[in-house]
C-alpha cells in the first residue's frame, strides 16, 4: 500500500516538474495534476490538498498532499516567490527522484 502511494506521489510530482518546466504557473499545473488523478479514480486521496490549493495555495497544497515535508515547503516557497520555473521544476524533479529512490 505505501508502495503504490509513492508510486502516486512520484507520477504526480513527475507531471507536476513537466508542466512547471513548460512555463505554467505552479497553482495551475498543480490543479492539473490533480484533476489527472481524480479522472484515474484517485480524487479521494487529493481531495484536502485540491481544497488547500485553492484556499491557501501551492506549498500548502503540497504538504496537505503529503508531497513533501515541513523543510522542504521551505525551500519550495522561496523557489516559488522566485518566479524560476527551472529552479522550481527541477526542484520538484528531485523530490520524485528522492521518493522513488525510497521505494527500492
């Protein structure tokens, strides 16, 4: 089960880097990743982070989906506030690749 949940997180943080990558606004791209899962059937484990987005934003969102912890939130807010979307894609690129490693 944590296994298939990791899995979730690091498909969704992977298309969430994509869409940053390709110059959409983090709010935006991440609404999208989670309407994509909702459509695979998985709306129900994103539904408080899809709430948080809307309320409060991107790295509350994150962490409301337990996509990453307290210290990296951090490092995301200010990587957001930098308006870098490289920085920020490969940032959230890193995480996918760290949760991934953690499966093995």
């Amino acid at each position: 089960m944590a296994r298939n949940m990791n899995e979730d997180k690091v498909r969704l943080l992977r298309s969430l880097a994509f869409k940053i990558h390709r110059k959409e606004a983090p709010v935006e791209a991440l609404n999208d990743c989670f309407e994509a899962e909702g459509k695979g059937g998985k709306h129900r484990q994103w539904r408080q982070a899809v709430t948080i987005l809307s309320e409060d934003g991107f790295v509350p969102a994150l962490l409301a989906g337990d996509l990453i912890g307290a210290e990296a939130a951090v490092v995301m807010a200010v990587l957001e506030r930098s308006k870098d979307h490289r920085l920020l894609s490969d940032a959230v690129e890193g995480i996918a690749d760290f949760l991934e490693n953690a499966d093995n």
